[in-house]
C-alpha cells in the first residue's frame, strides 16, 4: 500500500512536471514567435529598401530623361540656329560685302535672334512655369489647359477642385510634370480631339484623371507604352508612392487614373 504522504509526493512531482513542462512551451511559443516577428520585420525593412532603391532608380530615369529632352530642345531649338548666325557674321567679316548683302544678313541675324530668345523663353517656360512657382499648381495646370486650348486642334475639359498646397511643392511639381506630359502625349501621338482632366483632393487623397478619344494603344505592348512617354509618368507616380491605372485599346482613346495619398 502506498502512504499518503507518497502520494502527496507523487501528485507535487507530477504538478511539477506538468508546471515544468507548460513553462517549456510557452518559453518555446514565446521564442519561435519572436523569431517569426523579427523574420517579419526583416523581410518587411527589406522590401522597404527594395522600394527605395525602385523610387531613387525612377528619379534617376526620370531626371535622364528631362536632361535629354532639354538637350535635344536646346540642339533643336538654339544651338543650329546660332550656327547660322555665326555662318551669317562670318559673312559680314568679308571685305568684299556690298551694303545690300549686308543689310540682307543683318536681317536674317535678327530675324534668328529673335526666334532664339522666343525659344529660349519657351524652354526656360517648360523647365519651371512662373505662374506655378508664384500662384501653385492649380494655377499653372489652369494655364497648361489654356494654352493647349489655344492651338485649336483639341476641345479641352479641365474639372481642377484641387485644394491648393495639399501637397508640398516638390511633389506638386511631379503632377504637373505628369499632366505636361499627358498632354504632349496627347499632341504628339494620340490623334484624338477632346481631352479630359480632372485633378481633385478628397480626405487624404489626390485623384487625378485623364482622358481622351484618341486611336489610343496596348499597354501590354511595353515598347510603345515607352515609346509614347508613359514610362516618365511610371516614374513619377513612383517616386510620388502613388498608384497608377491605364486603360487603353486600339482605337478607343485612353483613361489613365493616378491616385496619390498626401
């Protein structure tokens, strides 16, 4: 027969291990769980550095892509005239020159200069508009709207409930890129003859939408998408953490939707 006192013992023992072994596995839960949570966290810094070299890779583009625009307009637009302004003045240095010659030079000088300064104007105009940098983006977006309005060739739709200084200027210089370039897009490539915009601020957010009723494309066909200047707006909505949707097909315009959290 077993003593009472052995039983006692038996069920301390017993209650012991069984205390002995619950705390074994809540040390156990308690490690694997916080082996999981700093897996997690991990993973998650990782992808957030992933995202940061993605945003700083699309700024470089982006910013490549200006440069060469700028230089391509620049060559285009002032440097092959000025050659022939040089060619012009080199003509005038000749000894022989009779006074009609150069009467008929100087006016050709004058006449390039001029289309030089317009130029110069134009291009200084693109790379930062005066009315964005003294009145914000709404203004400038409005003006963007006026001037392709003016060249006749497109009925334009401007809805701009924006609530000015929602975003801090440097990203609202991104939006109007992205509208500068939408519409360039438009003029140069998209055939159509109304476009649609409408930039608004809701809570947190800003929505931009645009559309046209041009031949539009596929864009699963990633060379022509480049092609057409998508890939700066890509790149702007990255840098922006916004996120952007297109749907398009042959024939059948285009409708892009932007939206970005402030």
């Amino acid at each position: 027969m077993v003593s009472s006192e052995e039983q006692i013992v038996g069920i301390i023992v017993i209650a012991l291990g069984i205390v002995i072994l619950m705390s074994a596995a809540i040390i156990a839960f308690f490690y694997f769980s916080r082996k999981k949570i700093i897996k997690t966290e991990l993973e998650k810094a990782s992808m957030e550095i992933e995202h940061q070299k993605e945003v700083i890779q699309s700024t470089l583009i982006t910013q490549e892509e200006e440069r060469k625009r700028i230089a391509q307009d620049l060559h285009d637009a002032i440097s092959s005239k000025l050659n022939v302004v040089s060619l012009n003045a080199n003509f005038l240095t000749e000894a022989d020159i009779s006074s009609q010659d150069t009467n008929t030079i100087g006016k050709q000088i004058l006449s390039i200069t001029s289309t030089i300064l317009e130029s110069s104007r134009k291009i200084a105009h693109d790379l930062l508009p005066p009315t964005f940098e003294k009145f914000g983006l709404k203004a400038a977006l409005e003006e963007l709207c006026d001037e392709v309005g003016e060249t006749k060739k497109f009925q334009i739709r401007c809805d701009l409930p924006y609530a000015e200084g929602f975003l801090p200027p440097e990203k609202e210089l991104h939006v109007f890129r992205i509208v500068q370039e939408l519409f360039n897009n438009a003029i140069k490539h998209s055939e159509a003859t109304v476009l649609q915009l409408t930039v608004k601020t809701e809570q947190n957010r800003l929505s931009l939408q645009y559309k046209d009723d041009g031949k539009g494309f596929d864009p699963d066909t990633k060379t022509l998408v480049k092609g057409i200047g998508m890939s700066g707006i890509t790149n702007r909505v990255a840098i922006l953490n916004g996120t952007l949707s297109v749907d398009s097909r042959p024939g059948d315009g285009v409708q892009l939707t932007i939206k970005i959290e402030r």
